[in-house]
C-alpha cells in the first residue's frame, strides 16, 4: 500500500518561536519571530523516503509562520505526517495533532525526535505511532509498517532497519543521505545547518544534548564532511552554514584535517561551530579562520567554581579556574583574529546563589567588547541528572546583564556596573 507521506515542522507556541531542533532535539523556545535552527532532521529524513523510492512533501509551519488552519489545508485526507515533536514545545505539538486527528481522521500520524521517547504521545492518543531513536535510517520501515497497520513504540530494531545500536542510534553517520533542502524553504532562516559529528562524551548534568544524541562521540570522515560543505555552497549558497555539532573541536586532529580539506577543496563559505572553551586556541581559531570560520560558540555557563564541579561541568577547583582563564583568552583570540566569539552563560540553575551570580558577572565584564554575550535561563528536561532548579530572578539576570553590558569597557565601565 503505497501513500502520501508529509514532513511537517508544526506551528510555533504562542508568542513565542520554536526550536525544535536545539538542545540536541530535545527543543528550546526564543522569542516569537526570533531565532530558530531550519528542521535540519525532517530534511534528513526527506532523503531518507526519496532515496526508498518514498516521495514525499513538506510543510514548515515555523518558516511560512503558519497557524493550525493552514498547516492543516496542507494534509491530504489521506496521507502518513511525520510529525517532529520536542520536549520544549510539547504543549504547542500536542495541541496540533489533536487538531490533525479531528479535522484528517484518515491520517496516520508518526512523531520522531528524541522527545518521542515520552509515552505522553501515544497514552493520549495524540499519535498513531512514536519512532524511538534517531529517525534517519528508520523512517522508510516506520511508514511501511504504519501502512501495514503497526501502531504504537517504533524502534529500528524492533522494525529491523540495520546500521543502528542498542541505543537506537546511528553507528555509521557517512551513511546518510545529504539532507533534501531543495524541499525545505530554509532561506527564511538564513542559513543551512551541517552535523560532522554526534554526541558528546562528557558528563555534564544540565546538558540535554547527551539524551539526545549519547555520551559517545560519532563522527564522519573529514573527506565526506567537506564533500558536503562543497555541495552546500554550489547547490545552495546560503550567507552561512552552522556545524551543530555539540564539541566539534573535541579532536583538535580532525579539525585541522577537516580545516585543510576546505582550503584544498577550495570552498568559500562561513561558518560557524561550538565547542567547549578549552577545546579552543590560538593557533587553531588561526587555522579555522583561514578555512572559513566566523564565529565560535562556547558555553561558559558559570564562572563560579563550585558550581562548575557541582555541574559536571569540570572535575575540581583547580580545574574550573583554569577553565575560566582559558575562556577569557578564547575569546581574546577570537577578538583578535576577526572571529566572532559567542559566549553563553546560564542563570537558574541549580544550586546557583547570588556569589555564583556576581562571579559569574564579573567574569562578563572581563570579555573583549567584540564578544558576544548570550543570557540563557536554565531550562529542564526529562532524564537530566538535576533538579528542576529554583526558576531565574529578575534581581540576578540583571546583575549578569549589566556584566554583559560592561565589558571590555575599562575599569570605569566596571565600577559604574558594580555600583549600578
């Protein structure tokens, strides 16, 4: 039995944007029309059903900023919606497939993403079926077994998809297809997105990327990552392509092949990646801009070193310090070699006291001014191994705020902050 198969990013939460490709899938939420990452994983799977003979459609509710009636005008009376769901918009998600069930009762509705883990999905009978694990490889048998009238848990290896492990995770990366964006309206974000690697080894406990992508570090070959970047930039020509690899400088070796495999291919494209600090320096922010790179992400977090060890974030004392001192001087490299440096801090987090907070404000204000500054609340999500946490006060965000303000303005600019 053959049918209509739609790839469908459903509309955002109110006054909000969604994100539902952040925080490693599990979902994040920005301001409503703010920033968003394209559905990097939708377009993977779009590949996935052409490349088995399974054309398929897609419907992006995020980019055209569609409400449920239009969404909806899209689906056929008769189709199979692969429906991406996250855990930061669960809320948003649930409410449309509500909507899809009534008003398309002959559609077979199939969610995927790490936050279709959740039983919430099927118990409610939002969804006919949840796909467990990455959905890249194992989406073709899911819908095939959907039409055959499975219903329920999905798992490639409950459905036989060879090339996964007991995760429900892709052991082989080079053998996905190239991502399908000649179907994905994604010059309404701006950019294109690449992956060169998955998972992240360390064990810090606020991160979700670990639940969705593993504790193991899955990376491609330099020769296929850069195969990529080369058909991005002729095919497509985006103003930028983001890695969204959670540490793409984990293997300082590696980036420097991959580096030297974009100037010998001869590609000019920005790019942007993150890492942690300490996977950064000089000499290889030298090498990666010569290659291309605009713009590096590292997440601070915290300068306070108790709550660094507390988090997981590093192992003592004396390691947070020179955590903290090596990414003040990352982001004094990146100033000086002309590469924009984005440095993320959290507040809420557990454990957090108004010492963390004024630690952390101080290390702000010791950024070059080039530095960009990024204030995010802690957000919590199902599997973290930390409590929900205390929520963000005003008094405290405003306190990083004006450290943000204040940096690399001089030891005037500084006391005019601390005297704020």
């Amino acid at each position: 039995m053959n049918a209509h198969v739609v790839l469908i990013n459903p509309p955002d939460p109110l006054e909000a944007r969604a994100v539902r490709e952040g925080a490693g899938g599990m979902g994040a939420l920005s301001p409503s029309g703010g920033f968003s990452y394209p559905p990097h994983t939708l377009a993977v799977i779009a590949a996935s059903l052409h490349r088995a003979g399974m054309p398929s459609s897609f419907v992006d509710a995020v980019a055209a900023d569609w409400r449920f009636p239009d969404v909806l005008a899209q689906v056929p009376s008769e189709a199979v919606a692969i429906v991406q769901v996250s855990h930061a918009t669960r809320d948003a998600d649930a409410e449309f497939l509500r909507r899809l069930r009534q008003a398309r009762p002959g559609v077979r509705s199939l969610v995927v993403g790490p936050a279709a883990v959740d039983a919430f999905w099927l118990s409610d009978g939002l969804a006919h079926a949840a796909l467990v694990g990455e959905p890249d490889l194992a989406v073709p048998a899911a819908v095939q077994a959907l039409l055959d009238g499975a219903r329920g848990r999905l798992t490639p290896g409950a459905l036989g998809v060879p090339g996964y492990d007991e995760h429900g995770r892709v052991m082989d990366l080079d053998a996905l297809p190239f991502p399908a964006w000649d179907q994905v309206p994604w010059r309404a974000y701006g950019f294109l997105t690449l992956f060169s690697s998955r998972g992240c080894p360390d064990k810090c406990r606020y991160c979700p990327y670990v639940l969705g992508m593993g504790d193991r570090l899955r990376a491609r070959a330099v020769d296929r990552v850069v195969e990529e970047l080369r058909w991005l930039a002729e095919r497509f020509a985006p103003p930028r392509v983001i890695f969204r690899d959670p540490v793409f400088a984990h293997d300082r070796d590696r980036v420097l092949a991959l580096c030297e495999g974009i100037r010998r291919a001869g590609i000019l494209l920005p790019w942007e990646c993150e890492s942690r600090p300490e996977h950064f320096d000089r000499a290889l922010l030298e090498v990666m801009r010569a290659a291309g790179c605009a713009t590096v992400k590292i997440g601070v977090e915290s300068a306070d070193p108790e709550l660094l060890v507390a988090l997981g974030r590093v192992a003592d004392a004396d390691e947070a310090a020179s955590y903290i001192q090596h990414a003040r001087e990352v982001a004094q490299a990146a100033a000086d070699l002309g590469i924009v440096c984005r440095v993320f801090v959290m507040t809420g987090l557990p454990g957090e006291t108004r010492t963390s907070v004024r630690l952390t404000a101080d290390f702000l204000r010791q950024l070059p001014r080039a530095s960009r500054v990024h204030i995010k609340p802690f957000t919590w999500y199902p599997g973290l191994g930390l409590p929900p946490g205390l929520g963000v006060r005003e008094e405290w965000w405003n306190m990083l705020q004006r450290g943000a303000s204040a940096r690399g303005g001089g030891w005037r600019a500084r006391i005019r902050s601390w005297l704020r």
